[in-house]
C-alpha cells in the first residue's frame, strides 16, 4: 500500500485544481436548477391556478368534438296531429330531399318505430305516448298532456333528463331522443362523413361506386350538354356540403403564400446580411441600424403583421404574403449575417490577393461557405411559413385558415374542420420530407 506525502499532495492539487478545488456553482450548480424548476413548477400552477381550471373544464365536450369529426348525425323530427304522424327533416339533411330511411318503420297499428342503435336503442311513437327502449329498461311517456310525463312510479333512470317541457334521453354516442307534447325530435349519430363525394343535388348521389363508374365509363348522358365524367368532376368540386373546390383552392393559396413571402423574404434579407456583417462591411453605425432593422422586422410577430396589412390592402393572399415577407425578411437577414460573420477568412483573403473585385471575392471566397446555411435555413423557414400561413388566414390574411375558422365558428361542421386539419397535416408533412429531402441533396449530407 502506497502513501502520499504532504509535498505530493500539494503538487496534485497544484495540477488538477478544478477537481479538488471546485467552486460553490461547479459543486451545487445542478442542484439549484432542479430547486428552480420545482420552485417554477409551483409558481406556475398558482398563477395558472390549475387545480380550478382542472376540476371546471367541461371534459365531456372533448368526447363530443371528437365525435363529430368522424360522424355526422340526422334529426328526424315526429309531429302528432290528430290522428297522424308526420316526419319533417332539416332543411339540408343528408338523406336528400325525400328519405326514406330503413330505420324508420312503419307498424300496422299507424305507429312509427325509430331505430337509434339497433333493437336495444329505439323509440316507438303512437298518437299518445312514446315508448322508449334503452339499456335494457322500457319506459312509456305519456305526450297528451301540457308536459310529457313518464308513466309509470318507478324512479326516472340517469340517462334521462326531465325538464320543465321536454324529456332528454341520452342514447350514449348513437344519439339522443327528446320528447315534448306532441312532438319527439331524434339526433341518430352514423360514422363517417355523409356525401363527401356527391351531394344531395348531384345525380350521382346515393348510387353505389359500381354504378358511378358505369355511368362515368359507358352510360348515358345524364346531361346533354357535357359528359358524365366531366359532370361528376364538376359535382365533387362544387359539392355545396364539402366545398372541395374552395377548400382546396384555399389550400393551395396557403401554400403559395408561404412560397411567396419566404421568397421574398430571403431575396431581401440575403444583400442586407451582407451589409450587416462586421467582417463584410466594416461600417459599425451600418451594421448596428441593420441589425436593430431585422430585429424591429422580427419582434413583430407574423400574427400582427397580418392584422396591419389586412387592415391596409383587405382581406387576402396579399395581406399573408406580407406579413410572411416582413416577419422573413427579419429573421433570415439575421441568420444571413450570423452566418457570415462565422466564416473562415483565408480563402477570402486569398481570392483578394489575386486582385479579384468584390463581386468576385465574395462570389468565391464567402458563398461557397454559407450556401449550406442559406439553404437550410431558408427551406426550414419555408416549411414552418406553411403552418404560419394557415394561422395568419384566421385573420383575414387568406389562405384555408379563414375557411377553417369559419367553419370552427359555426360549432357544427366538425367533421368539416376535421377534413381541413387532415388537409392541413399532408401538407405539412408533405413539405417536411420535400424540406429535409432538399437539404441534404443540396448540402451534400445523404448517406451514402
């Protein structure tokens, strides 16, 4: 066993100080980061106060929602009158203008029964009562009277809601009956997204795919005037449910609006980085107003660019394109100049000391360095622009995001707004893998 005298332990010491003699933020440093995020994680759930919005959210509305992009529902409506009963459907349901659903039936006794879901959800309507099945249970209402009433002394089960004038009874995702005097409105919920393709007003509507494609192919004329395939094509993009032409002609306007304005943005921002650079133009009052210029262009978010430029020019692409222009020119003029101020001098030197001009010198000696960040940054900022332009469009600005939030607005084109996210989605992810692809072919990074 080996001993260290005093003299050796003051030359290691002497040697490796950072080991043996830390400081007070080398010894405790990650110590009191994790106390200051614990510290935060309190301050935030105070200021937020969580707990309050946690327990008052209405968590059953994100069911609801979720529901409704992947369905849609029909509302039915049974009038008794005497000794009728009548069925009145929206003005545009999904059935057509004359339904005549299998869910409806038609008894010998002149009552209607309505399937919500199948045998075990239903509702049978006579001309005095509405007899309803759910959850194994039967319960009769009694419709004659100034308010339904439940027949019966047994306690009213917890799917059914009674008010002062109508009874509500929840049939879970199926839908839900409700039952005033005289009168008993059923919401039945289907999967899936009613006429995507053909509307209630096309000819091809309700047909199965087998018959389309015959009629499209090799059947007759259905309007004179133009072919079927021409005439089903004009069907789905004027579809008056789905709006596919508006929807995706937003779209596309979206898209070119993010094109144009990073575009523009780079065309701008790329000659200003070079007057901004202190190793390219060694003008320090030049190169401070540049880049307090591209940091004014910055700081004003994309979203409040918009608002000015609508408010100046209307509502439109031209509007996004700007705000995505300015906020652009800001951020890749900064990134430009970082990029140029991080190069290597010698080969600029050396291109200079051929006698070269400035356009050559920095044509050879500064491109060839900062093509890579150039085009990385620029393809990335292109990409992110194609989400910001569809939020900016909720603005006025132009582009799907408008046409998404109008149909947010209305709260019962769910399954509307699904279709536009989904649009939205393969866009982007779209526009990722063409990014990244670009990327590395034009840097040179692919595997090889």
């Amino acid at each position: 066993m080996s001993v260290i005298d005093a003299s050796r332990m003051q030359d290691i010491e002497a040697r490796y100080p950072e080991i043996l003699h830390r400081s007070f933020r080398q010894r405790f440093g990650a110590l009191m980061i994790f106390i200051g995020v614990i510290l935060y994680g309190f301050y935030a759930v105070w200021f937020f106060d969580l707990p309050k919005v946690i327990t008052e959210a209405h968590w059953e509305r994100v069911g609801i929602y979720l529901s409704e992009w992947v369905s849609y529902d029909v509302q039915p409506e049974f009038r008794i009158s005497g000794d009728t009963i009548s069925i009145k459907y929206p003005r545009f349901s999904p059935l057509g203008d004359n339904p005549h659903p299998d869910w409806v039936t038609n008894n010998p006794d002149g009552s209607l029964t309505v399937s919500v879901s199948g045998t075990s959800r239903a509702v049978t309507i006579t001309k005095t009562q509405a007899i309803l099945t759910a959850h194994g249970v039967t319960i009769p209402i009694d419709i004659t009277g100034d308010v339904p009433k439940v027949i019966g002394s047994e306690p009213v089960p917890a799917w059914m809601t009674v008010y002062d004038d109508n009874i509500l009874a929840d049939m879970g995702f199926a839908g839900n009956v409700s039952i005033s005097t005289d009168r008993v409105k059923i919401r039945k919920r289907f999967i899936g997204w009613a006429n995507f393709v053909f509307d209630t007003h096309s000819p091809f509507f309700d047909k199965p795919a087998s018959e389309v494609v015959s009629l499209i192919v090799s059947g007759p004329r259905l309007n004179p005037e133009e072919s079927n395939l021409s005439l089903a094509f004009d069907n789905v993009w004027n579809n008056g449910a789905w709006q596919h032409g508006d929807v995706w002609t937003k779209l596309f306007q979206t898209i070119v609006m993010a094109f144009l304005g990073t575009l523009l943005g780079s065309v701008v921002g790329f000659p200003l980085a070079f007057l901004a650079a202190r190793n390219i133009t060694p003008n320090r009052l030049l190169n401070q107003v540049l880049k307090r210029f591209f940091d004014f262009l910055r700081s004003v978010d994309m979203l409040i660019w918009a608002l000015f430029l609508t408010r100046a020019f209307g509502p439109g692409p031209l509007a996004g394109s700007g705000a995505i222009f300015l906020t652009e020119t800001g951020t890749l003029g900064k990134l430009y100049s970082e990029g140029l101020e991080n190069i290597d001098n010698k080969p600029r030197e050396g291109v200079k000391s051929t006698g070269s001009s400035t356009i050559l010198v920095h044509r050879y000696g500064i491109i060839p360095q900062i093509v890579p960040v150039i085009v990385s940054q620029t393809l990335y900022q292109w990409e992110s622009n194609v989400r910001g332009a569809t939020i900016i469009g909720a603005v006025g600005a132009g582009g799907i995001g408008l046409k998404l939030w109008e149909a947010m607005r209305t709260n019962a084109n769910w399954e509307n707004v699904a279709y536009m996210v989904l649009l939205i989605l393969i866009v982007v992810f779209l526009f990722d893998a063409a990014s990244n692809a670009l990327r590395t072919r034009l840097m040179g990074t692919q595997n090889r």
